[in-house]
C-alpha cells in the first residue's frame, strides 16, 4: 500500500488527485453527479493515509518509509480550489 501511496504522490505533488488516476470513474456513492471526481480522488487519498498512520502508530511503526500523513494535512486547504 505504501508504494501505491508514493505513485500517487509522485503524479500529484500538489496533494490534489489529478493525476494517474486510471479511468477515474469517481464514485457511485458521490453525494450527486456533479461532484468533482478529484475531490472523490482526494479524499479517498487522504482517507488511507489517515488509516495507513493509525496503523503505523498501532503497530509502534510511527515513522514509516513516505510521509504517510501528508494528505490528511494537505486536505482541508486545498478543497476550495476543487471545481
């Protein structure tokens, strides 16, 4: 998981999930069809990085190859430049 973690951050430096994204069908469980798909993209980026330091930190591993977290943080500025 971590090296699928350092492909996205490699293709996104900017923390926004706009790059390598595959097909990028979004989300079926998107609050509605016009939610930007690289706020889905984000978001779930930002969601397993959360989970991947939980982890990190249960099993006494807090400092991980990658700066794990670093989506998590990115997240909440970077929301408003989604359109």
């Amino acid at each position: 998981m971590q090296r699928w973690m350092d492909f996205i951050l490699a293709n996104n430096p900017g923390y926004l999930r706009r790059n390598a994204v595959g097909n990028n069908f979004g989300d079926w469980l998107a609050p509605d069809e016009h939610t930007p798909h690289e706020l889905i993209g984000t978001a779930y980026w930002a969601l397993v990085a959360r989970e991947m330091t939980e982890m990190a930190n249960a099993i006494h591993r807090p400092t991980m190859p990658g700066n794990i977290s670093r989506p998590t943080i990115a997240l909440p500025p970077l929301i408003g430049q989604l359109t």
